[in-house]
C-alpha cells in the first residue's frame, strides 16, 4: 500500500522563466491518488499554459486550475491573440481537453484524507476596492498608484472585453460565482481556490500598498465563513504564507518568480492543504 493521497496546492508558476520550467518539471505526486490545485499564474503565453498543465495533468489524479491575471493578459508576441472573456474560454476548452476541472465545471468533492470538502476553483477578479489610506473612489486610488508609479501590467495587457472594465468583469464573476456557491452550502465544507485573497488582510504587508488595488475585492470578505471553508488558497501575491481568518487557514502558495525564491535558498513546491499538516491556530 502506497502512502495515503493528499490535497497539495500551488500557483504562480510563471513557467517563461526556465527555472521555473525546472522546478515544475519536478514536481510529482508523493501519492498516485494527489490532487494539484493550481491557483493561477501559471503563465501569459497560451502555449505555456497547455505545456504546465499537460505535464502536471499526467502525473496528478486531478488537477484543478483558476486563472491568475497572467494568463488573462494578451501579450502582443503571443500568436493566440484572443482577448478577455474569449480568452478566458479558450483556456477553458483548454483544460477540458486536458481533463483539468477549471471554474466553469461542477465543483468537484475531496474524498480523501481530511475531506469531504468540495473544492471550488473561483475566478473573481479585482474591483480596485482594496483603495490605498484617504483615497475613497477608483479613480482617486487609481491617480495615486500612477502618482507613485505603482501600476499593475494588467492596466495595459489584461483586456476585459466584452466588459467595459475589469471591475464590471469582476462584478459579473462574482455573482454568477454566488449562486454557484450557494447551491453547495448545505454540504460538506468548501475549499475556495482562488487567484486573489477573499480578504484584504494579507495585502497589508505588500511592499508598495497602492499595489492592492489589483488585488482583490471586497465583495469577497465574508466567502470563507458564508461558504464554511476549511481553508481558503490563493496566490498572487508572491508572499508564500499562511495566516488564519476567522480560524479558516489561508494559504498563500505561490512559487513567484526566480529572483523571488531564489535568495530563499530552497526550492519552492507545493503546499498540503488537506489533511491538515499542522493544527490551525490563531495568530
Ligand atoms: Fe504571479
Ligand atoms: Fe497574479
């Protein structure tokens, strides 16, 4: 008997960098029965795209991917140059033919250790509510992240079309997303996958604050206790951490990019969500 299978997560894989194409080509199951969630980022080019999740979805059991905003851009070197929604599809059929559970699917149930769980992969976007201290609008938040200089590439290479704005794209993901969440929240607990923190709160360390306009949205705020999550993983970010909300453990499990992880000295992986390596505690 082989050792029991887990829940693992991890995001932000960036794959245009080769030591990033190295260390995804490492990654393997402990378990033939693993699940991989896959938080987002995963990179920009659609060729880049189908190459990680072709690889991780012949190793893994399942592999379960939401978008990050990376793979949302649409780099003008890239021969698929489809944009926003059309994009997002693309990407979808993508997954389906390579068996990956994207956000459009049914929400697939965690019968393994430490479930049941449902896990529910969320494509949510941002709204540009997560406003820097005395800015009280879009707009004013807006003028000063370009004040200083703290502009997301998203601004310039994250289309929302059909939509006229992100946050009318994340507006209308949100809600779609609701109902889907309430059709499951008489059953076992979730686990809420997602590329964005459902709560401001971990953006509070970022180096440069105005940054957490592209962060999230305050929609979300209550997602982990109104859908009694058992934990809530994100990315984005590329702050790997966990801190706890409400006693629900958020997990940050992103790789981020070479220069990041590099100076940590070890090489990043994956994360076990479940069963749960270590007791949650508050802190
Ligand atoms: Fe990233
Ligand atoms: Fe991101």
């Amino acid at each position: 008997m082989g050792p029991a299978p887990s829940l693992l997560a991890i995001s932000d894989l960036h794959v245009r960098y080769a030591e990033n194409r190295r260390l995804v080509e490492g990654l393997r199951p402990r378990s033939s029965g693993d699940w991989l969630l896959v938080a987002g980022d995963v990179g920009e080019y659609v060729a880049d795209v189908a190459w990680a999740l072709r690889l991780l979805s012949a190793r893994f059991a399942k592999v379960v991917w939401t978008p990050g905003n990376h793979e949302l851009w649409t780099p003008p070197d890239d021969p698929v140059c489809l944009r926003g929604q059309a994009r997002y599809e693309h990407l979808v059929t993508l997954c389906r033919d390579l068996g990956v559970t994207t956000p459009e699917d049914p929400y697939p149930l965690w019968d393994g250790p430490g479930g049941p769980v449902t896990i529910a992969p969320l494509f949510l976007l941002y709204d540009y509510t997560f406003r820097p201290d005395g800015t009280f609008t879009k707009e004013a938040a807006l003028a000063r992240a370009y004040d200083v200089g703290v502009v997301c590439s998203d601004e310039f290479l994250l289309h929302p079309d059909p939509y006229p704005t992100r946050d009318a794209w994340c507006h209308a993901r949100v809600r779609q997303t609701v109902t889907r969440l309430a059709a499951v929240a008489d059953g076992p607990p979730t686990v809420l996958v997602n590329h964005y923190p459902l709560v401001r709160d971990p953006t509070r360390v970022l180096r440069h604050p105005e940054f957490a306009l592209w962060c999230g949205t305050d929609l979300t705020a209550d997602w982990h206790r109104r859908f009694h999550a058992a934990a809530a993983v994100y990315g984005h970010l590329h702050i790997p951490r966990t801190t706890v909300h409400d006693g629900v453990p958020f997990e940050e499990v992103s790789v981020g990019y070479p220069r990041e992880w590099r100076p940590r000295g070890s090489q990043p992986g994956y994360r076990q969500i479940l069963p749960p390596a270590q007791p949650t505690r508050s802190r």
